[in-house]
C-alpha cells in the first residue's frame, strides 16, 4: 500500500492561498504545524514497516527521530499546515 496523492494536488502554501483567494475566501492565514506531527508520523510509519500492527504501534519518540523529521521541515521539504479563510456571503 502506498500514499495516492494526485501529483496536480502537490504544492505549496502560497498556491493554495492564492487557490482560496482565485475562489473568493478573505481573511487567509495559514501556520505550520509540522514540528508536532512530522516525529510522531516518521516513528509511526518506521514501526508499521517493520510489522507491528495499528492497535501494538505507540511511537517511542527520541531526540535523533525528532531532529531527522525537523532536519526535513526545515529545508522546506516537508510542511504539514492548518489554513483558515472565510467565504464572505455572496448578495442575492
């Protein structure tokens, strides 16, 4: 089993800003959150791999795990974002 993300659905904050923007959305804000997801994600994934099943997986975090996912966020590789907008309502 794999990840199926369409390729046309890879790309960056600022474009998908400019998407909500293109569609009528205001008052954009977009904030990482990829420091609190990414170690945990990266140590779950490792234990899946190596056959543990869902319900036996609780990642034991340690510092070299958390430093290799921030290493990637950090050179822009990786980002796991929360945006929030608004759609005004449209006059009749």
């Amino acid at each position: 089993r794999h990840y199926a993300t369409p390729a046309a659905n890879y790309y960056d904050r600022n474009e998908f800003i400019r998407k909500l923007e293109r569609a009528g959305f205001v008052n954009i804000e977009s904030r990482s959150i990829a420091r609190h997801i990414f170690p945990g994600h990266d140590a779950y994934t490792k234990l899946r791999l190596a056959g543990r099943g869902v319900d036996a997986v609780i990642p034991e975090l340690d510092d070299k795990a958390i430093a290799r996912q921030l290493k990637r966020y950090r050179f822009g590789l990786v980002d796991y974002v929360i945006i929030t907008a608004e759609k005004p309502a449209t006059s009749s």
